[in-house]
C-alpha cells in the first residue's frame, strides 16, 4: 500500500508534458470578399487568439503566425542584424510591413491593398491559404499552382 507523499505518488505530481507544437497542415480554398476578408480556415483559429501577424513572405505570398511564432522569428532576426549576418535595410521593410489585424466574428480577417498588391490578389479572386507546418501561407490560386507542381515532384522524386 503506497502513502501520501511516497515516492511513487511523488514522481507522479511532477510529471509535465511538454507543450505540444501547433502544425498548420493542408491546403484550403477561399475566396476574397468584396471588403477584402478572408476567413482562415475554423481548425486553425483557436491557435491565433483573437488576431494574427501578416508578414510579406519571401516567395510571393501572405505569410501568417501565431504572435508566439512571430516573436521567436523576430528575436532570430535581430540576433542575425546583430551579427551582421542580414541587412538594416532588409530588417526595416519587413518590420514596417507587419500588420496584426483581429479576427471578426466568422473567423475573417482583412487583407489590406500593400498585401494584396504584393501577392498579386484583386477583388473577387480565388486563394489558397496553405499550410507549412509552423505558418500559414495565403496565395493567389493561379500563382500557387506552379509551386505545388514542382513541390509535387520534388516528393516523387525522393
């Protein structure tokens, strides 16, 4: 028979699970509205809060975090300008670029026109909002096609 505070029951209380990592997996289709929202997709939502950050991806595309994943990025960001392993100039346009918009009530948030223009989205158009495990990525569809094409080939030609 085991007593209170034995060490059995000891090691049981101090067990602690390790924080289990948020992966955006999947591809969905959307739409842009007319007041230029999209709704991310609703299995996703819970790990945002109430807003996202939008940055201007490096290949063309609207790259979303999670303000935790965003804030490790920006700390390895810094760290790189400090060893002067990336350039001022660089570091200046993407933070002047960040935007935090707040979800509505159906889960949508606005793009707005510099995001738009950079990822070459107009009214009305059809998006992909992609998953790549720790953001997600929203595209215009047809400029998504090509790189699941090649991404595509590249996992058959493993």
């Amino acid at each position: 028979r085991r007593h209170p505070g034995s060490s059995a029951e000891a090691g049981r209380r101090h067990i602690r699970k390790a924080p289990v990592p948020t992966w955006f997996t999947g591809r969905f289709e959307r739409q842009l509205d007319n007041k230029n929202r999209v709704a991310l997709p609703a299995e996703f939502r819970r790990h945002f809060g109430e807003s996202c950050v939008l940055a201007l991806g490096s290949t063309g595309c609207i790259e979303v975090f999670t303000q935790e994943r965003f804030d490790e990025m920006a700390q390895k960001l810094l760290d790189k300008l400090d060893a002067e392993e990336v350039d001022a100039d660089e570091v200046r346009v993407f933070s002047s670029s960040i935007r935090q918009p707040t979800f509505d009530g159906q889960g949508r948030i606005v793009l707005d026109q510099s995001f738009r223009e950079y990822a070459g989205i107009a009214d009305g158009d059809r998006l992909v909002v992609n998953g790549r495990l720790d953001r997600l990525e929203i595209w215009e569809s047809s400029a998504f096609e090509p790189i699941e094409a090649r991404g595509t080939q590249a996992r058959k030609n493993r």
